[in-house]
C-alpha cells in the first residue's frame, strides 16, 4: 500500500504556482484508475474465452506498446481461483498489463518480470500455484524481451554502431519513428534525420519545438534493439544537406557522458534504462543525491512517472524549467534511515519566463537500512 504523504514546497510560490503539488484526486489516477487505457476485447476478438492477453508499455500513457496471446487452461483456471496474497508495495506497477475472460467479464491485473500477479485495485500480489507462475514468467520475460532494448554500454555501443551508420530510432511513449545517421561523438553518439521527414518527425515527438528534454527511445541496427536516450536539440555541427535540421542531436548509452563535462547526464541515464525496462530497479538502487537528480529531472520535464518512481506517490509539479546548480558528493547514509539536505536549483515558474535561484530542502526516508530511499518532502527556500 503506498505511503500517502504529498511534498511540501513552501515559499512565495506556493501562491504563484511555481510548483503546485496536486494529490490524487481529480487530478492522479488513483491505484484502482493507473490500468492501462485499451478498449476491451470482445469474446469474438479474442477468439476465445480461454485466450490470455499480455500487452507492455512503458508507461500507463505510452502509445508504443507490444502484446501477445495465448491460450492456456491450466493458467486460465489458476487466475479464475487466484486469492489475494501480500501488500504489493512498489511505486509503480509492472508494465504488462494481462486481460482474460472470467465468467463472461474482462479481467486485468499485472504481472511481473518473475510472473507475480499483481490487483491493481487492491495493491496486493494475488496466490497463484508455481507452474502457473513459471509459465507467467516464460511469457511476460519474451515479450517484454522484444519490446525493450538491450542495456548495453557506451564502449560496446559505440564499436556496435560506427560513424557513418543509419539507423531507426524509435520513441517509446508516442511509438514514433525515424532514421538517423552517427555522424561524430566519442563519449556519445551524435546523430542527424537523414531526411527532413526524419527531421519532422523528430520535431513532432517533442510537439512542435526543438527541445532539450531527455526522452527513452531504441535504437534499432542490424537485427539489434539497443536501449538509449535522446534529446531533440539541433546545436554544434551540421553534414547532411537537406534534412531541416541545422546541427546535430545526442544520443546516450549506457555509461556515455558528456563532452563537455566528461560527466554522465543523471536524466540520460534514467530514460536509457526505461528503454531498457528497467526503470523502478535502476531508481530503486539510487542514493539520495541520485535520487534527487531524478526528482529535478522529473519536474523539468513534467515526468509524472519518474516522479512517482522516486517519492512513492501520485502526485505533479508544475514549472516551466528546473535545473540543479549545487554539485556534491553523496554523502555516507549506509547507517541512516532518514537524510535532509538543501540543493540549489535554477527555475522557472509555469506562465513566466524569468528565471530565478532557489533553494530546495529535500527531505528523504527508507523504512530501513535494506530498502530504498523515497523523497518525502522538498521545500522551497
């Protein structure tokens, strides 16, 4: 069961609505609403009540999604008598969403990677027996094996994909897609549209504008889907002729960096391992500065996931821009169950274009010196 306890930002622009914090009502879906929106499958479009349906996406909201059928009684009658089990805890819930028949109704839970049955409405694990779990398993392993891509490093990416190779990079919130072309970079890829259709279509993934916003996307070569990060920037240098795109974009693996500060992007990073599928294990294992680059990442961004993975909560913060300007080192919190520190912050309120310095006090808990860290209150000084 979540912890509901929403973020306190105080200050002057609790009145602006510099970050307004909106709870889970009206506004979130709440745990029983958070199911994947698909229009119901009719007995004559499943073919049978005895199909099981398992579709993966990303995100709730992700148009790019993979999905399976197959029949299976035993594992038909095992969701049919399935009772209710231990309090399922996590921030997020799995990413395949399972659809089946029972009594003439549609039924939808969630199962995991390990094939755990998750009730969305009730935020428990449902009992299953262990062979109808394996074959879970077996099912929800290979799809979702076909819908992420490979988390492979930077050292292997780049002798992978040399300069000079056109490949298609796919967006997996919208599902769109385009070529594009490495044409430098040593610490990342940087790429060009081939076309000035791949430059459209790179340009209508982010709504319109050119943005520097980080989003997850596969890059496919070759017979390979490897996991990666973009943004949608054109800057630096230009080389194809033609393609309405006046420089470059990067691309980020594994482990790549900057070169500019020959330092990993924290955002990059995060979106490379939601294409990877991997999203709430990558956030889960952070320490607490990490976690609040993600948290600021997610605010700048409008990333109602993201914030969601690093503060167990349903909830939205609202800005135009958020930028962290404090740099540390993470600090030794291996016997500590609660941690509290300020970071500086450049920001933009929604509806304004001015930005200004502020300062953020963050205040994490784990419940205890084996569990995560969650970002329980941040508060503007």
């Amino acid at each position: 069961m979540f912890v509901r306890c929403a973020l306190r930002i105080r200050s002057q622009y609790l009145l602006s609505g510099l970050l307004v914090l909106l709870l889970s009502s009206g506004v979130w879906m709440s745990g029983s609403a958070a199911v994947l929106e698909e229009p119901p499958s009719s007995p004559q479009a499943a073919g049978a009540d005895s199909t099981i349906r398992l579709v993966v996406k990303a995100s709730p909201s992700a148009q790019y999604q993979s999905e399976a059928t197959f029949t299976d009684k035993a594992v038909l009658h095992a969701l049919e008598e399935r009772t209710p089990g231990t309090a399922y805890s996590e921030p997020l819930l799995p990413d395949t969403a399972l659809t089946f028949r029972q009594k003439g109704q549609e039924q939808r839970v969630y199962v995991t990677p390990t094939g755990q049955v998750v009730d969305p409405v009730g935020h428990h694990f449902n009992v299953l027996d262990s062979e109808a779990q394996n074959t879970l398993k077996m099912q929800v392993q290979s799809l979702r094996q076909k819908h992420y891509g490979e988390l492979l490093p930077w050292k292997d990416a780049n002798r992978i994909i040399p300069k000079f190779s056109s490949f298609t990079i796919v967006d997996v919130e919208s599902g769109l897609s385009f070529e594009g072309q490495r044409r430098a970079g040593s610490s990342h890829a940087d790429v060009q549209p081939l076309t000035k259709e791949d430059s459209a279509t790179l340009k209508s993934i982010y709504g319109g504008s050119w943005s520097w916003n980080r989003r997850a996307v596969l890059i496919k070569y070759e017979g390979r889907t490897l996991a990666a990060s973009m943004h949608g920037m054109p800057h630096g240098g230009d080389g194809i002729p033609g393609n309405d795109f006046n420089g470059h974009f990067c691309i980020h693996f594994l482990g790549s960096v900057t070169h500019r500060s020959r330092s990993m992007d924290p955002a990059h990073q995060v979106m490379v391992h939601r294409a990877a599928g991997l999203l709430n294990d990558y956030v889960s294992k952070l320490p607490p500065l990490a976690l609040i680059d993600v948290w600021i990442s997610a605010a700048h961004q409008g990333d109602l996931q993201l914030l969601q993975a690093a503060t167990g909560e349903e909830q939205a913060v609202h800005v135009r821009s958020m930028r962290r300007l404090s740099k540390a080192k993470e600090p030794d919190v291996s016997r500590l169950l609660q941690y509290d520190t300020d970071v500086d912050v450049s920001t933009t309120p929604e509806g304004a274009s001015a930005v200004k310095h502020r300062r953020i006090h963050f205040h994490l808990e784990r419940a205890s010196l084996e569990e995560r860290w969650y970002i329980r209150s941040a508060e503007m000084r």
